[in-house]
C-alpha cells in the first residue's frame, strides 16, 4: 500500500507513514452550514479530546512565545500533545509539534483547509532536544475538505521515524512508541479525532 499523493500534503521519502480519513455525506442545502461547523471545530485545537473518545489524545494550542492560546491557530504556535501511556522526560511527560504551514483552499465545487505539524522542541527551550517520539523530517497533515455534498477529515502521516536525538529513556521511550506508530496505533488516535471532528451530534 502507497501513501495518498495529495495536493499541498508532505511527499513521503522514508520511514512510517498513514492515510486516516472519515467522510460525511450531507444534503447540499445543509453543507455549507456544516463545513462551516467543522472549519470551527478544526481550529479549535484545545476542544479536540472533547470530540473524540476518552482514548484520544489532549491537545493543547500554544503561541509562538510559548504562551496558552485560545485563538485560531497560525503558522509558529505549537501544539503540545499528551498522548495515552509513558510520557517523554525532554518535555515533562509531553510531546510538542509545531505549526509549520497553513493553507486555505477554495476552488469551484471545493474548499479545503491544511495544517502541517513537525515534532519541535519545548517551545522557547534553548536547549535540549525535539520533544516528540518521531523525529523532525516527520509531519502530521491535518486536512479538512468540502467537495460537493461530502465533507471529509483526513490525517496524513509522513516520514515517521523514532527520535533518536534524545536522552537515554526516552530513546528507549520513543522507539517503542515509534514502533508502535508505525504498526497502526496512532493511525487509532489521529482516527479518532478525524471521525470525532465530524460527529456534529
């Protein structure tokens, strides 16, 4: 199985990737309300563990500065991610991504919003090493789309590779979360978010 070439998303060169999608069907005096309810959802960053399932994942919105945001998220913020099981010592039992690309866009018959997310450092940490159980060629494109009357949700992972660039437990640590990736486990967490980003009910 290839990786899915979409438009704007990372090419996928080595290592572990995943294709996550949901999809909704609406009728199409009702879509453009709910793409636009989606669109809400999908820059809401810190209400994504409130709609996926209590096995998910918390996300959290940070400024470039490092500082809590509760704001549309823009390219430089971070999202830090505490994901189920052992955390990483770098970053006090969390991993960190950073906001590397946003794009908006709107075609006849289609719109569609991109974020990119790059395993960073701890924001503003001088020192020390990227926070995150993959290493910093990996990238989670986060996709929401309107075509027609379908919306669509899609995660797509590229390049995953454990994050060797840390202390010795986490090494270890993100070996085996790395591992674990790349054999389906968080192809569950990201399908979760896809499929609860779309439950309007």
């Amino acid at each position: 199985m290839k990786p899915k070439q979409i438009p704007g998303v990372s090419l996928q060169k080595g290592g572990g990737f995943h294709d996550s999608e949901s999809t909704k069907e609406y009728p199409a005096s009702e879509i453009d309300v709910k793409f636009h309810i989606l669109r809400d959802r999908f820059f809401s960053i810190n209400e994504w563990k409130s709609y996926c399932k209590k096995a998910s994942a918390e996300f959290k919105h940070y400024d470039h500065t490092g500082q809590p945001a509760n704001r549309h998220p823009e390219k430089g913020d971070f999202i830090r991610i505490g994901i189920p099981g052992p955390g990483s010592k770098e970053a006090s039992g969390y991993d960190w991504v950073e906001i590397v690309y946003l794009s908006h866009r709107d075609t006849e018959g289609s719109e569609s919003y991109l974020m990119i997310c790059r395993p960073s450092k701890e924001p503003n940490k001088l020192k020390g090493h990227i926070a995150h159980f993959y290493s910093s060629a990996a990238t989670s494109n986060i996709m929401i789309s309107k075509e027609g009357n379908i919306l669509k949700v899609g995660v797509y992972g590229r390049n995953e590779r454990p994050n060797f660039n840390a202390g010795f437990i986490d090494k270890i640590r993100n070996f085996l979360i790395a591992f674990g990736g790349m054999f389906g486990v968080s192809k569950i967490q990201w399908k979760l978010l896809a499929e609860g980003l779309l439950d309007f009910k």
